[in-house]
C-alpha cells in the first residue's frame, strides 16, 4: 500500500531525532476567552469558517470508523507517546483505534529537514498526495504550500466522497474499470440512490489518510502532549494551515504562545465533538458547518452553567 511505501521511504530518508519537551500545566477552558466588539454567537461562527478547510466543493470530512496512527524517525518512548494520546482522543469521538502492527491510515514523520523530506515523498509517491479522484485532496496549489512550508508542522489529507448506503467509493480513481471497459459507464462507480432529495445526499466525505511532517527545529517550549493534541487536531479534521486562530482559546496557537493552551481546549473539543456529531447527510453546501458551529455554542453554555453551580 502506498502509506507503507511512505513509512520505508521515510525511514530511509532519515535519522532519530530531538523530542519536544515538558512544560507546566496551563489549560484554557472556553469560558476564559476575552470577546470584545463581538458578540459569542460571531465568535464561534469565525471560528468554524476560519479553521474548517474542506476539498472544494466538498462537505467537511472526517474519519468514518476508525484510525490507526503511526509515527515515524523518532525516539520509541515519544513515538508511543503521541500514538497513544492520539488514539485516545479519537477514542472519545467513538473511532476505533488501531490495533498493534495496523497499517497507519495518520502517519507523523518527524524531520531536521521537513522541506526535503516532503519534497521526496511527493515525488516517490505523487498519487499518495494526489489520488486522481474528485474531490479527494485541496489540490496543486495547496500541495506546494504543503512542500514548500515554514511552519512547525504541516499536513496533508486525502479524503473519499463515499456512499454512506454501502460504503463504496462514489468517484473514480484514473484507471478504473469494471466489466469490459467498453463503454463509459464501466469506468464510473455504479451508485443506487435509496431516496432521491434536494436537501439530503447519501454521499459523504471520509477521510482515508492524513501525513503529518513535523519540523523538530521549531519545538523548543511545546511538551509532547501538547504536540499529540496539535497533531490530534489536525488529524481528525481538515484543519486551514493558514487560518489565523490568535482570537480563539485552541491548541492550534501552541506554536506562537505554548502557555496559552497545554491541552486541547473547550473549543477544540467542541469543535471535533460537532464534526463527528454531524449528520453528514444533508446537502446544503456548509450544513455540517452549522452544525459544528452549534455544538461549540452547547459547550460554553454548559460550561457556564456548570460554574454557576
């Protein structure tokens, strides 16, 4: 499989390297965030458009069953580490982890050299960024931002618009065939709609895999767990690299102020809650969105009520 070919290329290319390391406790609940000139309902909307980065033209994916998380070129103790932490947080969105010795479907290679590392896994193995499918990955353009990035880490995601009825996948990779091939309609995936609607659709968007490249010069001050809730974010959902977050009280900020988050926060948490509470079946462009967005607005309510008791 081509995420085995990444793990032998990766390890090759490659050598130990340093570990994050361990900070203070220093946790941010949602209730601490300062909103000024905005009201919360504002707030928690930005947060959901600036962070969320579905493919174009896609709904928001995410994983449909479970995960299985490896990690790569680095000590074995800190290895385990994140791939315990990380399944334990998938674990608690209902996924189920991956046993000893499964094939990572979330791959984090660590690197003194991200840029070079990255630049040849993408060329020894294009299709494991690039599938071919539409709708799968956030093309070119975002590709060479993932290549050519500065950043502490970076990721990548593949995801498969698939039939929720059977599971299937709903698009065609170059190359499929089915029968003699004679006819175009041998070459598309053949789908049977059990209801047909303008506001639901049976084909949903699951994540298939996810690599994250970690840049071991730019840890100093970030603890291994907070690193595992970084890469945990990331990897659960499709996360904007780009997106400016220094307004909100999440993990994705560990990186510009370690001290203001030492695990995932109250928006985080409410945040992946409401993408793996989401029905996934109705077809207005953004309907999952609004979903998430009310599942963070649950959150503070209850955390406010539960400090009033």
């Amino acid at each position: 499989m081509m995420i085995e070919f990444l793990i032998a290329a990766t390890l090759a290319m490659s050598a130990p390297q340093p570990q994050p390391q361990d900070i203070p406790d220093t946790s941010t609940r949602l209730e601490d965030i300062e909103v000024t000139g905005r009201p919360l309902e504002a707030l928690i909307r930005e947060f959901v458009d600036d962070v969320a980065a579905p493919n174009a033209g896609r709904n928001l994916a995410r994983w449909d069953r479970g995960v299985c998380v490896g990690a790569a070129n680095l000590q074995a103790e800190t290895a385990q580490y994140l791939v315990d932490r990380i399944s334990t947080v998938a674990e608690d969105l209902d996924l189920r982890p991956g046993q000893p010795g499964c094939t990572p479907n979330i791959l984090i290679i660590a690197s003194a050299d991200p840029t070079t590392l990255t630049a040849e896994l993408i060329e020894r193995s294009p299709l494991s960024f690039r599938p071919g499918g539409s709708g799968m990955d956030r093309g070119g353009a975002r590709l060479r931002d993932f290549r050519d990035s500065d950043r502490p880490v970076r990721w990548w995601a593949v995801s498969i618009p698939t039939d929720s009825e059977t599971g299937q996948r709903a698009v065609r990779l170059p190359g499929d065939c089915s029968g003699n091939c004679g006819s175009i309609y041998n070459y598309a995936p053949n789908i049977s709609v059990s209801s047909a609607s303008r506001l639901s659709t049976q084909i949903v968007d699951d994540l298939n895999r996810v690599i994250v490249v970690v840049d071991v010069n730019k840890l100093e001050g970030v603890s291994a767990l907070q690193l595992a809730d970084y890469v945990a974010m990331v990897s659960l959902a499709q996360i904007d690299p780009t997106a400016d977050t220094e307004a909100y009280a999440t993990i994705l900020n560990v990186f510009d102020a370690p001290e203001t988050a030492q695990t995932l926060t109250d928006w985080d948490l409410a945040y992946l809650r409401g993408l793996y509470g989401s029905q996934r079946t109705q077809a207005l462009p953004g309907a999952n969105r609004s979903e998430v967005a009310s599942t963070i607005r649950r959150a503070h309510r209850d955390a406010r009520r539960d400090d009033a008791d």
